[in-house]
C-alpha cells in the first residue's frame, strides 16, 4: 500500500476544519435560539455604527473621531465597531452641562 500524498493529507485536514466548523455553527444557533426566549436587556444590546451616530444626532465622522480619541467605548468584532447603549448613554451624561440661570 503506497503512502497517502500531500494532497490527499490537506484534503483529509480540510474535511476535519470544515466538519468542525459547522459543529460550531450548529451550537451557535442552538444558542441563538435558546436566547431569543430570554427578555433582551435594552442596556447589553449592541449597537450597530450606523445607528450609535443616528441616536446621538452625530454624523459618522465624528462618532469615529469620539471613538478614537477615547472618547466612547466600543466593542470590536471581527471588522464590525459596535457600542453597547449604556456607553452611548454614559458618553452622552459626561457631556451635559447644567442650564445657565437668567
């Protein structure tokens, strides 16, 4: 029996990565469902760039700009910026300023 080629040993390997990962797939949609019967926390939830820009009445620029300067959290997944609401929120309390009074 001749030994198996290099080819056949990345095959095997790539067949074992791509049963793994849909293994991983199949338990992070069985968690995804089983937290869809959980009540969703408004403050854990995160919130897309786009929209973080939209609550705060900033343009895109400057929420990349607040982020980068340190000026609001933001959690990174993957490629994706996100910003959890209670971090818009605490971003949006450091900035008030009291009334003035006339």
């Amino acid at each position: 029996m001749e030994s198996p080629s290099d080819r056949d040993v990345l095959l095997a390997r790539l067949e074992r990565v791509l049963a793994d990962q849909q293994r991983i797939m199949d338990i992070l949609a069985t968690l995804g469902e089983s937290r869809r019967d959980e009540p969703a926390r408004d403050s854990d939830r995160l919130i897309a760039e786009k929209e973080a820009a939209k609550l705060l009445g900033i343009s895109r620029l400057t929420l990349l700009r607040q982020r980068k300067g340190g000026e609001i959290s933001f959690v990174r997944i993957g490629s994706r910026v996100l910003y959890r609401r209670t971090d818009l929120d605490h971003f949006v309390e450091r900035r008030r300023r009291p009334t003035a009074k006339r």
